[in-house]
C-alpha cells in the first residue's frame, strides 16, 4: 500500500493518524475504568491483536510477514504500549494524552536540533510556551496528576518518539508496522509472565483492547507511517500534539471526565506553541 505524498493526502493521512492515537487513549482509558481488565493484560492483547490484522493484510498481498521493521523499533513499540497502559490506570484522557504527546515532542525536536535543525523568532517562542505548558501541568498542586503514573506517561512517550523517528526511513508502512506489532509479540509474552497471577480481564475489556491494537494502533500507525516520510523531524513532533484536544473532547463525551482550568491553560500553551512551531519558518 503506497500512498502518494501530495499536499491534501499527506494532511488526510495525518488528520486519520491522530484521531487513531486519541482513540487509543479513550479505549485504554475506557477499559481500565470501566472493565476488570488489567494493565498488562490490556498491553499483551493490543499488541497481539494488532499484530494479526497486519500479518493477515501481509498476506493477502503476498508480503513476508517479517519482511519489514526491526527488533529495536519492536523493543519501543513494546515500551510505549506498557507504559502507555499502566499510566492510564490514574490518568485521564486528556491528561495522559497531553502528557505523551508533550514526551514525543520534545523527544522528536530534540533530535531534529541534534541534526542541525535550528529555532528562531516565533519558532523558538512558540517551543518554550510549549514546554512552559506542560511544565505546569506538572507542577504539584490539587489538580497535578500524580507523580507516578506521570512519569510512566513521559516514558512511553520517549519510546514512541524513538519509534516514529526510526520509522521515517521505512519504504512500505505495513511491512514495517506489521514486522514491529510481530516481533512485540515476544515482549507482551514476558510482560504477562512477570505479571502472573495478577492478570485479569473479561469480554468487554479485551474487546476494548483489540480495537485499540486492530484499528486503532495497527492501522493507525500504517497511516502515520506513510505521512511520516514527507514531514520534518519537527513538524512530526508538534502536530502529534493536536491529539490531547481530540482526546479531551472524547474523554468528556464519552468518559465524563472533568476537563479542569489547569488542564485548560496547559493545552492552551502547549497547542499555541505548536501554531507558532508549525506557521513560523524563522
């Protein structure tokens, strides 16, 4: 599956990608909350899950299912989704998504800068507003989440933001995505061994994690895969932030989560640094 990197398509494959990755936090969120499932458990089938809808669609085009991806892009894919769970045990949608998104961010353009890209003018305001943003979120306070589960979220967005940047070299998006969802496979098994006899689950929360590895993970990152070769190491980084909105909406429709004046003026200042990140060249 090739898509041809035209303006309009890029910014529709993008758009798709993001409402993906913020269906990933309602789903998990969803999940841990509402369901018996837990963390480990939610992780080890989201990975297998999202690995067999792409080994089947490797198959069916005649594709090896191992053809693509690697064991390092693996070992992240493996972090992030761990992390990504037990943080979402005490988090929001919001919170969590603002919180991985600011991770996978500055990751991302902390890289670019080591490979000589550089900020000035409104780019460079628009930088430090955002990181400003997601410092006072942190910051301790009634509406601070806790420290825990914080870090566990800025950990697995290291781990994505490593992922993504090892995959703008890939040349066909399903093979890379589906050889990294099938070598996680390994990783999900160890997460449940370490974990046995503390796992638990039911119907509803399995059936919550498929989605999340299936649609929302697997075929998600195909998308954000195929956009990612026409995007600077930067742009990658900022636009991912518009996720935290669309995971707000969705955490407040669907899981009536308060969205509170912190998490409000926090958004505010990370998603006006990505405009100015974003519109500014100088």
């Amino acid at each position: 599956m090739n898509f041809p990197a035209t303006g309009p398509r890029i910014a529709l494959l993008t758009g798709l990608a993001m409402l993906a990755f913020a269906g990933n936090s309602i789903l998990c969120r969803l999940a841990l909350t509402s369901t018996t499932i837990d963390a480990a458990s939610f992780t080890a089938i989201r990975l297998v899950s999202g690995a067999l809808i792409l080994v089947v669609i490797l198959r069916a085009r005649g594709v090896r299912p191992t053809a693509g991806g690697s064991w390092p892009m693996a070992a992240m894919l493996s972090a992030y989704a761990a992390f990504f769970s037990f943080a979402y045990r005490d988090l929001s949608a919001a919170t969590g998504a603002l919180l991985l998104f600011g991770a996978v961010q500055f990751t991302m353009t902390g890289y670019g800068l080591w490979q000589g890209e550089r900020f000035r003018g409104l780019r460079l305001v628009g930088l430090l507003v955002a990181a400003a943003g997601l410092v006072g979120l942190l910051l301790p306070g009634l509406a601070a989440p806790p420290i825990g589960a914080a870090a566990m979220m800025l950990a697995a967005g290291a781990a994505w933001g490593v992922y993504s940047l090892l995959g703008r070299s890939a040349v066909e998006p399903i093979a890379a995505t589906g050889g990294n969802f099938l070598r996680a496979v390994p990783f999900a098994a160890v997460l449940i061994l370490s974990t046995f006899g503390r796992v638990d689950s039911d119907l509803t929360g399995a059936f919550y994690a498929v989605l999340s590895g299936a649609l929302t993970s697997g075929l998600g990152y195909v998308l954000w895969y195929a956009a990612l070769p026409a995007l600077t190491a930067t742009s990658a980084a900022t636009i991912q932030l518009s996720v935290p909105a669309i995971a707000a909406i969705g955490g407040a429709m669907l899981l009536a989560e308060p969205v509170t004046p912190r998490l409000l003026l926090a958004s505010a200042a990370i998603l006006g640094g990505i405009a100015l990140v974003i519109n500014r060249k100088g």
